[in-house]
C-alpha cells in the first residue's frame, strides 16, 4: 500500500510513495500526477491508464518521510488548481502562465547547455512576485540521457513546469565556507573555468587544495577534493552561489553550471556541522516566508553532493529540516544535480551543493 497524506488547498492533492512502477497501475486514480522516480527503478515503459495524466524525472535519489531511496517512485497528484506542461528549453516561451501563478515547481535536465539561458529568459515570463523551487533532473552516471517523460515518450534538453496559485515559502541555504580568494575568473567558456587571475585555473586550484587537505592531486580521486572544495560566485550583498568543480583536463576545470567571464571566485571549504546548520536555516526561511500558517507538506530539493559528502550525517541534515514544522509534516522531494530558487525575487538561480527548502 502506498504512503499517503492528504493535502488540502495547496500545489499538490496528495503525495504517495510507490516501490515499484507496476505498483502505479493499481493505485493511481484519475487525476494528473507528476512522478519523481530514483535512478535504480525498474523502469521500461511508461504507464497508460485512462483518466491519469503524467509527467516525471528520474533523480539520483528521491526523499520521502524523511528517508532516502534509490530505488522507488514518488506521485504527486496536482490539485484541481494547478497545472502541469513539458517545454522545450530552447524555447522557454512556450511557458503559459496564468496571471494569478504564485507558485511554480521547475525540473530541468539537469546536464542541459541551456540552463541558464532557460532560466533568465523564464524568469522574465513570469508573473510579479512568483515564488519559484527546483531542480536538475539526471543519473549519477553524469552523462545526459532522456530522463524527463510524459504519458508519451521521453524528452531531453526540456524541463516539466507546474504552476499553482497558492503561495509557497522558499529557503536557499548552503553551509560552505570560503578557504581562499578572491579570484578573478579571466577566461572561461560556458562552464569550463580555463583562467584564474590569468594562470590555468587548475593550477590555482590544486595549489590551495593540498596546502589546505595535506592530500595529493596525484594519488587521490578529483571528487574526492572536489565533493569538499568547491567554488563560490561572489555576488554584492547575498550569499555567494556554490559552483561544483566536476573534472578537469590538468589545466581547465568543468563546472556543474555556467560562469560569467570577471566573475569573482572564492575556494570554499565544507565542514559538516555547518552544512546541518544551513539546511536547518534553509527551513527557517522557507516556513517565515510562507505568508499562511498553514504547512500542507515540505518540498525538498537537495542536492546529491551534499548527500555523497555528508554520508552517515545526511540522515541528520533531513532531520534538521523537519525539526522546523508541526511533527505530522510529510518530507518529501528529491536529491538533484543542481538546484533551483528565486529567493531573492531578482532572478532564478541555479545552485550547486545547495539545500532548497519549500514550504507548501
């Protein structure tokens, strides 16, 4: 039987909890859902049943009354207020919006080009004050796949857009602290970071890393320095946005994510006490800026760095949310590879090794 918690005047009707694709055929009733499913699922076809609309993503995780899986799929039936499309990223605006959208729920393939071309041109179709959570869809294999479907077929270089009318609450919260900077970052292409302060960005890098860790580049995997050193953005009066170095060539770094040319950089340092502090924060803000008292569900998108880097921890960092809200709260969401939010009303950013907390 599946998990169920009944919601009532918000985004999402009910959130369910199935360990098996098979399972959805029996349970779903007429409605539409969105389904977020691990990556491990078994999953060779997708589900035809008269009556049920679907769209979904597969994640590397998905979180749900406070746990984590690989295997098993989230169904999120949408209220009869909301609403739920598929489009192309290269042509964000073929978004529809209502004029009364307050809140929206974004997945994107998460390996896509144009992320933050999406996100920037998005942002400007959107209705004044939309509050705004998200995340990257994809494996943890890192290759891009078609991981976005709908009752037809599957979709790469496209994001699944649900809008609703009720208000949501948004928390972005990372917890890295900065080891070294500022940097300038002198010659990068997308997201390859070529030059820093005009040397091989690498060089930097490395240098900074092992006088800080006592580790070797030479003997010791990249993810291992890069799961706990990652960069920072530096940005005027906010918090910097946390950019994941995902493989270098010995010179150039790849970044999950996009970077301006001039953009100033720090060399972050994780401890994991301040991670579980962040993400608690992350709540705090969601829940204050949530303008009813009323808590339907919490909506997590976190991502799966933070997962890989807290390990035994990570169970800790979800309780730390929850300790938020009324204990009968459902936890639910995803572990992404990126993370999306406009907290700051000036933009849709795309984070890294960042916890988005939703209130709904």
């Amino acid at each position: 039987m599946p998990l169920r918690k009944l919601l009532e005047h918000a985004m999402f009707e009910c959130i369910s909890f199935f360990e098996r694709i098979e399972d959805l055929h029996v349970k779903l009733k007429k409605g539409t859902y969105v389904l977020l499913i691990a990556e491990e699922t078994p999953f060779l076809e997708i589900l035809q049943k008269e009556g049920v609309t679907l769209c979904g993503a597969i994640f590397p995780r998905v979180i749900f009354k406070g746990k984590t899986y690989t295997q098993g799929i989230i169904a999120a039936k949408l209220s009869a207020t909301s609403s739920m499309q598929i489009i192309d990223m290269d042509e964000p605006q073929q978004l529809r919006t209502d004029p009364n959208t307050s809140a929206i729920f974004a997945i994107v393939d998460g390996f896509s080009t144009q992320i933050d071309d999406f996100l920037e041109e998005f942002y400007s179709l959107l209705p004044e004050k939309t509050k705004l959570i998200g995340g990257g869809a994809g494996k943890t294999n890192l290759i891009q796949e078609p991981v976005i479907f709908d009752t037809y077929r599957f979709y790469m270089n496209a994001a699944i857009i649900i809008t609703s009318p009720h208000t949501i609450g948004v928390g972005v919260k990372h917890g890295w602290k900065p080891l070294l900077g500022p940097f300038i970052a002198t010659s990068c292409k997308g997201n390859v970071l070529e030059k820093m302060n005009y040397q091989d960005a690498f060089t930097i890098y490395k240098e900074a890393v092992e006088n800080e860790s006592g580790f070797c580049f030479d003997t010791t995997p990249f993810f291992q320095f890069s799961q706990r050193y990652p960069l920072g953005i530096v940005r005027y009066n906010k918090d910097f946005i946390v950019r994941e170095p995902a493989s270098t060539d010995g010179n150039a770094i790849v970044l999950v994510g996009d970077l301006d040319e001039n953009s100033v950089l720090l060399i972050l340092k994780g401890e994991k006490e301040d991670l579980l502090e962040a993400a608690k924060e992350a709540a705090q803000i969601s829940r204050f800026n949530k303008e009813e008292d009323t808590v339907q569900s919490i909506l997590l998108i976190d991502c799966i760095a933070r997962y890989l880097f807290l390990e035994e921890l990570f169970p800790k960092e979800l309780e730390a949310i929850s300790s938020v809200y009324p204990s009968k709260s459902l936890l639910w969401g995803a572990l992404s590879l990126g993370e999306i939010a406009n907290a700051n009303q000036e933009g849709i950013e795309f984070y890294n090794k960042t916890c988005v907390v939703g209130t709904l």
